[in-house]
C-alpha cells in the first residue's frame, strides 16, 4: 500500500535510539480502503475450505521456520531483546500457527448435535463460519507472537485481516505480512496498516467484522467504545498483575527460578510475566533467599533487553519509589537500578498490599515479594485485584486446588508461564485483562459464527409448529412433558 500523505515515522532500536526502518502513517481512508481490500479477499479465502487455507498456511509457516534467524533480527532490532528471546516467541508463535491450521477443521466445521425428544425428526448440527474481516491491534513486546495469537487463529478460521503493529514494531509486522503475502500471493488476505493510536483507530471504526486488541486496559476500553458505535464485537488482551504462589512443600529452588525468569526475562514486559508472589512463612526466608541469589545473577542488558517503550521507564521507577516511600525494601536493585533505557532486577520485600507496585501492572524487571500465614491468605491476596490474566502456584500436594481457586484465566502449576506454550489452551483474562480467548478451540471460535441448521428428516407424527395442530396433540404433549420433568 503507498501513502497519499506521503506522512511517515522511523521506528528504533530502544538500546541504542538508532533508526532501524521507516514506515507509512496510514490514514482512516486508508485503512478504510484495506478492509474493502480485506473483504474481497475474505470470500476468496473462505471459498478453499479448511485444507485449501492449510496447505497455504503451511507456505507462511515453513517461511518463518526458514527464515527465523532473519526475522529475528528485526525483532531484535525493534525491541531490543536477546536473539535466543526473539527465537524463543517465534517458535511458540510458530506451534501456534501450526496447531490452528491443522484443528480448524475439527474444531469449526460441522458438528452433529443431539435435535432432543420433540424434535427427534430433525437432524441438528452446527458448524463455525468465517466472520470475514478481522482488524488485529497488537503491542511490542511480543509483536510476533502476541498479534499471531489472533492472526494465526482468525486466518485459519477463514477470515481476512488487517493487522496494526505497535508504532514500536512495525518492521516486525511488515515482515510477516510481507512473508504472507509470498506465501499467498493470489490475494491481500493479511494486509498491515502501520501509524500511531490514530490508525489503530480508524480500524476499529472500519467496518471490520471483529476488533482483536492486545494493550493496556485503558486503550483496551476506548477501543471497545468505538467498536460500540457499529456493534463491532471485541476481544481484548490487556495485561495483569499476576501473582505467584509458593506452598510450604514447594520445590524452593525450582519456585525461586521460575520468579526470577518469570518477572525478569523480557525486562517484566510479558502480560503474564510474575509480578507479586506470595510465599508461606515456613518457607519465606529460605525462598527470599534463593529469589536473592538468582537475581543478583541476571544483568540488563545481557539476560533480557531495554525497556522497549520509553515512557515505561517512569512507571517503573514510579512504582519502586511508591514501594520504598512505604515501607518497603529492596533486597536486589532500587530506585538506582533505572536506568535511561535499561532497568536492573529489583526484588522489593515488605511492601504494602496498597501500593502501585502491587495494584498496578509494573511492566519492568521488577518483582514484590509477600508472606503470609498459609495458602487461604495467599489466595486471597492474590484473588484482590483488578486484573485477572495468569498465576503460578508452586505446591507438591496442593496445585490443582490451588489453582482452580485462582481467579485468573490460566495457571501454571510448577513450572512458568507453560500454559503459554500449549496450542491447544485458551489464553485470556478477566476484569481489566480483557475479556475473549485466544489460542485452543476457544480461540478459533473466537473468530468464528456459529451457524446452527435443523434439517427435517420425516414429518413428525405429531405436528407442533402448525395451525393444524390438534388438541388431542397439545394434550399428549402435555402429559408427556409432565411425566418427563415433572417428578421432583
Ligand atoms: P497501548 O494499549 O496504548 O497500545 C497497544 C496498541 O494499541 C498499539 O498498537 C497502539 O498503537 C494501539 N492504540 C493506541 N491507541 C489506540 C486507539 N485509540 N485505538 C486503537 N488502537 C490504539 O499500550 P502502550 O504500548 O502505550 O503500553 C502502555 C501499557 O500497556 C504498558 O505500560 C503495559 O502496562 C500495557 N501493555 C500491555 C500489553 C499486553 O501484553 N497485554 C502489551 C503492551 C502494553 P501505537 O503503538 O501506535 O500507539
């Protein structure tokens, strides 16, 4: 697509500030004028059918299996993390991918349904149609796996889409829409808008067929109030505070390791990345230790990167201020550890339940760290936010338990963020995390209609949906429904 305009932006490395590529700023016309695009291609896409879209989703796949080491770099490049990171995203985006294409036909086409006693004359089934266009709005801190969380899925569900990178990583999305389109070249099935706040806008008020947001809540909500103008449904993935839990019984070293990777790695700039962890006293200090040690040994800008967006660095340091102003410690980093574009590891202790370290997503490499009297307080801590998106629980006897008392849209239990990882899992939240899955079935279906058809097999001997219908009719239907519910 060329501007009009001719307006454009430069996106950089977060490091270094040096310019890595420079990008068109859509307009709404323009954006207007993709999703007509989008639609003539959305019946051509939908008109292969499930193995067409598979065998041409399998070309984009096996490009970016290719290709990882090159797409990698502008990954690297835009955000600032580890090449081993960036890898790290594309092949969980790549399972992804993969899982969804081959499921779509399983988990959306026609499924027989039981037509129930009055209607046994009738053959149900339902079946999961196209939407048509879906606009994706993704972030930057996993601008390929996140946004591919809906694309993967919207695609393999037979829908076109519009996808607007973060104005942080266009390069990464011109990348993939680009890979796409040589991967299918008959028509613009993914096509990129890149600009600022503006252009994902105007997609959201494009006459799209579903809006799939991945941000922060408040973005999230003027996002669903403009798709409100048209009826335009919304899924939204908008971030949390996730709590980690560690049992009495727990395996110390393994929960103290899954901390610090969890709040650390990414420089904390994962959705679910741990946030808060709440520990039993029998096992407080022995852990705080162990957390301690880890993360005297994680280096910015060797284990993870820069912070990728400028104006986090605030919030972070915001947050640590508001920690340390009421009481609480720094065992690992501080207010020293922000730095300009790089933030060392800060585990903070003795925090205040009401502080913004502990209410709000931080979003930076920095964790706090609770006691309390037993898992009833742990569950209850962890359960009194906003938020609603992942937790961990670390516990040998009690996981299950755990978890299914945890008010989050998924939970690992003994090992980090490995829901993330299964295809087959839905992913979303609750609260301020948004609402809508993606990822598993739930996520194709997320982007699909339900079509539902009743097909006559034989007149029924008795007729209800008809001005013929008898009263001997209404009075065996009557006694019949009597006798079926009726005896309690
Ligand atoms: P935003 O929610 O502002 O941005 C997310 C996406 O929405 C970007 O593509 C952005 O475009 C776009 N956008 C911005 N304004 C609008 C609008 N009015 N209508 C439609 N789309 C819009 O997040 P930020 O990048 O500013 O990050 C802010 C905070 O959000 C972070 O500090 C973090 O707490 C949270 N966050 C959570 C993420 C998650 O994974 N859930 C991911 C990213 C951030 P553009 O970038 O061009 O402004």
């Amino acid at each position: 697509m060329t501007t009009l305009t001719g307006e454009t932006f430069e996106s950089v490395d977060p490091a270094t500030g040096a310019v890595v590529g420079t990008h068109p700023v859509h307009t709404a016309d323009q954006v207007e004028a993709a999703v007509a695009a989008a639609r003539d291609a959305a019946d051509w896409w939908a008109s292969l059918g499930f193995a067409g879209r598979a065998e041409r989703l399998a070309r984009w796949r096996a490009a970016l299996a290719r290709r990882m080491p090159e797409l990698c770099r502008v990954i690297t490049a835009e955000t600032g993390k580890p090449a081993g990171d960036a890898q790290l995203e594309l092949v969980l985006a790549i399972e992804h991918l993969a899982w969804a294409a081959k499921h779509a036909r399983k988990e959306l086409g026609p499924q027989r349904r039981a037509p129930g006693m009055l209607l046994a004359n009738q053959v149900a089934s339902v079946e999961y149609h196209p939407l048509g266009v879906v606009g994706v709005i993704g972030p930057w801190n996993y601008p390929v796996y996140t946004p591919l969380g809906s694309i993967s899925y919207a695609l393999a569900a037979g829908n076109a889409v519009v996808f607007k990178p973060s104005e942080y990583t266009p390069g990464v999305g011109r990348w993939l829409a680009d890979a796409f389109a040589e991967a299918v070249p008959e028509h613009p099935v993914l096509q990129l808008v890149t600009g600022f706040g503006a252009t994902g806008a105007a997609l959201t008020t494009a006459g799209v067929d579903k809006i799939a947001f991945t941000g922060s809540a408040a973005t999230g909500k003027k996002v669903m109030a403009s798709a409100a103008e048209t009826l335009t449904p919304v899924v939204i993935e908008a971030g949390g505070k996730d709590p980690l839990l560690v049992d009495a019984d727990a395996d110390l070293e393994a929960a103290a390791d899954a901390t610090v990777w969890g709040a650390f790695s990414n420089a904390g700039q994962t959705c679910a990345g741990v946030e808060r962890v709440y520990v039993h006293e029998r096992v407080y200090d022995a852990f705080v230790d162990k957390v301690v040690d880890k993360a005297r040994k994680v280096e910015a800008g060797e284990h993870y990167g820069p912070m990728t967006m400028p104006s986090q660095v605030d919030v972070v340091r915001k947050h640590i201020d508001d920690a340390l102003a009421r009481g609480g410690r720094a065992l690992v980093g501080g207010n020293g550890a922000v730095g300009e574009r790089f933030v060392r590891p800060t585990v903070l202790v003795d925090v205040p339940e009401d502080c913004s370290a502990v209410r709000e997503e931080t979003f930076g490499p920095t964790v706090t760290i609770a006691k309390v009297a037993d898992m009833d307080e742990a569950i209850e801590k962890a359960n009194d936010s906003p938020y609603g998106l992942g937790s961990t629980v670390f516990s040998k006897s009690r996981g299950m338990e755990l978890a299914r008392r945890l008010r989050t849209g998924q939970t690992a239990i003994n090992a980090p963020l490995s829901f993330a990882g299964i295809a087959s899992l839905p992913f979303g939240g609750s609260g301020e995390s948004g609402f809508g899955r993606i990822h598993g079935p739930e996520g194709l279906r997320e982007f699909a209609r339900p079509k539902s058809i009743a097909r006559q097999r034989f007149t029924a001997p008795i007729a209800l949906t008809s001005f013929a219908r008898s009263k001997r009719t209404e009075a065996i239907v009557g006694k019949l429904i009597a006798k079926l519910h009726g005896k309690r």
